[in-house]
C-alpha cells in the first residue's frame, strides 16, 4: 500500500477514493513499471547496437546481418505482456464498470447532464422516480426541461455543479449531454466516461473516503472546456439525509441558476451576432430594410443577445 501510494503520488495520481480504484492503481503501477523495464532494455540495446555494428568494425557491410532469433522471442514476449494485461485485466475491469450493475435499493442513481460548460444533475427525490424532461421546455430557469405537469417530477432535485452522494454506498451515474460530447470524469474515483447527446450511458463506483473531490470535463468540448468542473461531496449519511433534505425542500421554489459565467474579458458564451452561420443556412434578411444594427423595437432580438 505504502509503495503503490508513494508511486502514485509521484507521477502525479490523486489519492484514491473509490471501492475498485485500487485495482486501476495497480495496473497503472504495473504498467508504469513494465514500460521502464522496456525503456532501459531498448536503451541498453541501442547502445550496444552502436558499438557492435560500428563502421570500425564492420568496414563491408554483411548482406547475411544477424541470425540470432533472440529479438524475435523478446518482441514476442512483449507482445504476450501486453496482451495478458489487456485482455487478463484492463478489459474485465472495465467490464464491471459498465455491465455489472450494483442491484437493490442500495444504489443511488443520478443522472448527469453535460452543456457547455457545466455539469447538471438530476435526483430523482423521495419518491424515487424521474420525473418526465423534455427538451422542448428547456429555459434558464429549467435547465433540463423537467416537465412539471409530470407528478414524479413534483419532488424532483436538479442541482448545478455540485453532487452529494453518501460514503459506502454504490453510485450509479446516467450520463448524457445536452450540447456536444463531454466527458464525465472522476480523477479520484478512477472513473470516467463519455457523456453523449441522445444517449444515456450508465457508470458506477462506490466512494470509500468522504470528502470533496473534483469533477472534470475529459473531452475537449468548446472554448470554456478548461472552466468545465463540479464538485463530488462525499458525505456521511446523516449530512447526505440533511442535504437531500435541503434540496427537497427547495425543489420548486428554486431560482433560476445564473447563466454560464464567464470570467472577465472573455466573449460571451454561444453564437454572438455577426458570428458564421450554420453551413446551409439563408442569409440573414432584414425584414424592415433598414441598415444593421437599427432594427425596428419589435423586430426579434438576434440569436445569444440576453433578454
Ligand atoms: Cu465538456
């Protein structure tokens, strides 16, 4: 533990915090430690390569070359290495994330929304049904379109950017996006995955440390990518009963979540008037002929300008 936390640390890993992490740890660690074997064992070769094959030594070239099979057996043995650790590990590892799903009321599901640049996420609340969303009804104030004529939706939660969940019980994640592909990674967690529009991709861990860990966009997704973050809360129970509590209670009478901001000096997010047009698309008429920019008042405000 010790050693593979001391490695960990040194090439840069974040201290794990989830039940399976562990084992990601160790074929990081293995990898790492078979790729210096291989560095150092090339770097051997070439060296001697150099001085064996010198043209002091060698003043006619040999037309034979070398008749050793013994880089056959070593690439070969390489090769096997790398085909155990995929196939043996990595493979049947990534199968448990994505195909064996934690069953029984134990698990708590969420759904993770993705839209440049911010992580939303939806609770199905007490009543432990999703209400209906339907993007037709998509607002500021409504970022996943939560229908609500929809009586599941009632007690729903929809938080931005922060996630409780509690210690020591199974999370499952249901990932899609409203915009382009993201990428729903959890560092400390050692899990991440790809969050694509008309999809819903389901992942799961089981957080072992409380605490608050980060959560970041893995897919280079537009300009604000690098702002692209949320929060993982980590919490015992009684503070994840006491937050869900909270946000029940606040369900419905929520105000509207501030738009994507920007830092300062940086151009707004989304197509800004005079911005390219879609491939395809008419160009733009004024309806009222007078010259840009001095549109009558009731002439539609242009695309991105806030109302
Ligand atoms: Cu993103």
């Amino acid at each position: 533990m010790s050693r593979l936390a001391l490695f960990n640390e040194w090439i840069g890993l974040p201290p794990n915090a989830s039940e399976h992490g562990y084992q990601i740890d160790h074929i990081i660690e293995f990898s790492h430690w078979f790729m210096g074997a291989l560095f150092i064992g090339w770097s051997v070769f070439l060296i001697y390569v150099l001085f064996r094959f010198h043209k002091s030594r060698n003043p006619v070239a040999d037309h034979e070359g070398v008749k050793s099979g013994i880089s056959t057996h070593l690439e070969f043995a390489v090769v096997l290495i790398d085909a155990v650790l995929l196939i043996g590990f990595a493979i049947p590892l990534w199968a448990k994330r994505v195909n064996q799903f934690p069953e029984g009321k134990d698990a708590i599901i969420v759904h993770a929304v993705g839209q440049q640049f911010n992580w939303n996420f939806h609770l199905p609340g007490p009543d432990g049904q999703f209400g209906r969303r339907d993007v037709g009804l998509v607002s500021n104030s409504n970022p996943l379109g939560l229908d609500s004529a929809d009586p599941a939706a009632k007690d729903d939660i929809v938080v931005l950017g922060e996630l409780h969940v509690p210690v020591d019980r199974p999370v499952i994640i249901e990932l899609s996006s409203k915009d382009v592909i993201h990428n729903f990674a959890l560092p400390h967690m050692r899990i991440a995955q790809d969050a694509i529009p008309g999809l819903l991709i389901p992942m799961w861990f089981k957080p072992i440390k409380t605490g608050s860990y980060e959560v970041v966009c893995g897919q280079l997704c537009g300009l604000g990518h690098y702002s692209m973050k949320g929060m993982l809360v980590v919490d015992n129970p009684a503070d994840y009963q006491a937050w869900l509590k909270e946000r029940v209670e606040l369900a419905g009478t929520q105000s509207a979540p501030p738009p994507t901001e920007r830092p300062p000096g940086e151009p707004p997010v989304g197509p800004t008037p005079g911005s390219v047009a879609p491939p395809g698309a008419p160009k733009t008429v004024n309806p009222s002929g007078a010259p840009d920019g001095q549109a009558p008042p009731p002439a539609p405000s242009p695309a991105g300008t806030p109302h």
